[in-house]
C-alpha cells in the first residue's frame, strides 16, 4: 500500500508516526528531514489568539501533489508527506508537516525547504488571524516571495 502524500485535515497529526510510515520498507533511506510549522501567539507585532485556515479542496491537494512531483525531480529523494491543517487553531497547536526521505541528509533538507517556500506563497491556503484589534486575514510576506524566487519561481500572489 502506497502512503497518501498530502493531506489536508482538520485534526492534529502524529511525527513520529508519520514518519515511520513515510519511511516504511524502504531500506534505501538513510536521511528523513522534517519541518513541522505552529502557530506562535504573535504577528506583525500584535498578539494573535486563534489563527483560522480555510483552503478550496481538491485544488489545494492537487496544487500540493503538483509541487511534490517537481520536488522529486529536482532533488535526489525518494518520498514526501505533506500535511497542512485547516480550521480554527490556538497558539502552539501544529499546523504543518513537511517531511522527505533521500540517501543523504543535503537532498532532503533542499526538497523539505523547496516545499516549505512552495507551501508559504503558492498553496491556496487562506489565514485570518484573531488579535485584540479584530480579525486580519494575512498575506504571505516579502521574505516568503523572495525564498521561492531562489528556486527559479515566481511568486503568483503579487
């Protein structure tokens, strides 16, 4: 059985365990990196209660499934699992992971950064922060559009 490689939910996930599975019957993995992203209790200088996320399904699997392929041809690696939760969540809770198997440690680290700098422009991820002002929706940052131009792609959003 194939693991799922993205996955868009609303409840919590396990790392260790998905790892495991990501790395399951696959004697070639020597490296696994990891990046698992949380809410912090501030932004832009405003402290921040609840972050809501909401996503259009089906596009944003596939937009996702899209990045993974073009990171296993660019990056020597052998599998990745991305998941990205959706819904109402408070300060510390996970709402990323982004995780890639390869032979050597350089690979995986390349396609889980690649990902990540997809993740924060391109997926069509939708943010409201609650903070003491009200609701803002939130925008990806300059420094995020600037990451992805580093692998020759142009941020969609401006």
């Amino acid at each position: 059985m194939t693991q799922e490689r993205v996955s868009i939910q609303t409840a919590d996930f396990s790392v260790s365990d998905e790892i495991a599975a990501l790395r399951a019957g696959d004697a070639r993995v020597g490296a696994v990196c990891a990046f698992v992203g949380t809410v912090r209790d501030h932004s832009a200088g405003q402290s921040v209660s609840t972050m809501e996320l909401e996503h259009y399904p089906g596009m944003t699997e596939k937009s996702i499934e899209a990045m993974i392929d073009e990171a296993l041809r660019r990056f020597d690696v052998y599998g990745a699992r991305v998941i990205h939760r959706v819904g109402l969540l408070q300060p510390e809770d996970q709402i990323v992971l982004v995780a890639v198997t390869s032979a050597h440690r350089g690979q995986s680290f390349q396609a889980c950064e690649f990902l990540m700098d997809y993740l924060k422009t391109q997926a069509p991820f939708w943010k409201k922060e609650q903070t003491p002002e009200g609701a803002r929706w939130v925008d990806a940052r300059v420094a995020d559009d600037a990451a992805l131009a580093r692998w020759g792609i142009a941020a969609s959003n401006a």
